[in-house]
C-alpha cells in the first residue's frame, strides 16, 4: 500500500518492475494490480551480460524460465521497451542500507542497466525490514536507489545528508 500511495507511482505510466527471485519481495501482486491501473509493466530479460526489458501485457502467460532460474517475457509476444520511456523502476536486492546501497546476487546485471536510467527516473526498492542492514559496502559501478519501502518504514534518498 505504501508503493502505491508513492507520488512517483500515482504520476508513472511506464514501470519497470522485476520477478521476484529466491528471498526478493514478491512483486507479483504490485504489477498486476498496476496493470489493472492501466500502466505498463516491464520486465527484464537477460541478453548476454545484459538486460533488455519487454512489456508484458499477462502475468505469467507472457513469461518463461531464464537461464539464471528467473522468469523473464518472452520477446517473440511481448513489446520491446526501452529505458528512456520508463517513468518509474523497481529495483531487487538481497539487502540495502539506510544510504540507499543495494546488494543483488553479484552479477552485476541491475547496476549495469540502472547506470543507463534517465535521472528523473526514481529507483524503488522493495524489502522487509530484516533486509535492511546497517552497512553494505559499496564499490564505484554501484548505483543507489533513491527510495526503500519496508513493512515498518520509508527511506527516501532525499531524507540522507551527502
């Protein structure tokens, strides 16, 4: 409820959301009820070393097993999207930090495809609270998200001190 009370989400169109994946928040609720207001969703597809995004248009009729085990659209009946027409992004991690650092599965695939995300573009992550942790290191390539909503709470990058 609170994703959806977000500005950012009342003002998007184009979503790009992920498929929850081993200890990822379940999405699966967040993009049809999106749908069901009308907005694209977009889902990652792994291409090599990166990502390309599709717009599903049925969950999960439009989506098949990836060679990570994850599902992903199928790009024979789903519409290409591209970064520059998404107006909102969901961002998976295994953990965050209240500075707004991430942890994925080390493949690199998020930070690589968020680097490429216009500006005005926010970036939420979704998580439990006991996946917020006090410290994740953090190395040059990675990208920050800029709002994190948890069961108890709502971190939003605008709230830290540089």
């Amino acid at each position: 409820e609170k994703f959806f009370q977000l500005q950012q989400y009342k003002k998007s169109d184009r979503i790009l959301a992920y498929y929850p994946f081993k200890s990822e928040l379940d999405t699966r609720i967040i993009i049809k009820r999106s749908m069901g207001h009308g907005k694209k969703i977009a889902l990652p597809r792994v291409n090599k070393k990166k990502l390309e995004i599709f717009y599903i248009k049925n969950l999960p009729e439009d989506l098949k097993t990836g060679i990570h085990g994850i599902m992903e659209p199928l790009p024979l009946i789903c519409e290409k999207a591209f970064l520059k027409d998404i107006d909102l992004v969901i961002v998976p991690g295994v953990g965050f930090d209240p500075d707004m650092n991430r942890i994925g599965y080390g493949g690199g695939f998020y930070d690589r495809l968020l680097r490429d995300i216009p500006d005005r573009v926010s970036k939420i992550a979704l998580a439990f609270d006991i996946q917020v942790i006090d410290h994740i290191p953090v190395s040059e390539h990675d990208i920050k998200v800029d709002i994190i909503i948890t069961e108890s709470c709502i971190y939003n990058i605008k709230d830290r001190k540089e």
